[in-house]
C-alpha cells in the first residue's frame, strides 16, 4: 500500500498485489478535497516503477463501466480496456 499526505494528513492511497507477472490494483482512493492535484496520477506512477523494477509485465485493476473518472484517468494514463476478463458474482 502507499499512501499519499498532505501536512501530516493522509489524502488518498493505493494498493497494489503482486502475482506472477502483473500487479493488480483492487483499491485506491483520492480525498475529494484534493482530488485533480495529481496526486492519483503520483500514486500511480510509482506503482508502475514498482511493477517496472520487479519484471512485472503489466498492471490490471477494474471498474465499473458507470465510473467515468477512472475511464477518463486509464485514459491520460495509457491504460487500454481489458477484453478478457470476466468478473463473477453471487447474490447471497
């Protein structure tokens, strides 16, 4: 996990777990207050130093289709849309 602060406050984070030849990425999150500071973009940059450092081959994370900030930002951040993953569920 890295955590981004701002005077001591912690404004957003990011984790990251590492399989075999990718890391993915089930959380992260930017305060709203500072929210369009870069700060997504830091946190994210240095989990790709991380994942170039390692060999790792690429990164993956999701989202829903309804979340047009995180499709707006894979697109500044060159990030392509997955064709091949499904995701599952079970309503209990």
């Amino acid at each position: 996990m890295l955590v981004a602060e701002v005077d001591n406050k912690v404004v957003g984070f990011i984790t990251a777990f590492r399989s075999d030849d990718y890391f993915f990425l089930p959380f992260a999150a930017v305060d709203k207050e500072y929210r369009r500071c870069g700060i997504a973009k830091m946190l994210l940059l240095k989990v790709e130093a991380l994942a170039r450092g390692e060999k790792r081959k690429y990164i993956l994370f999701t989202a829903y289709t309804s979340n047009y900030a995180i499709k707006n930002f894979s697109k500044v951040m060159k990030y392509k849309r997955s064709r091949k993953l499904f995701q599952y569920f079970k309503i209990l």
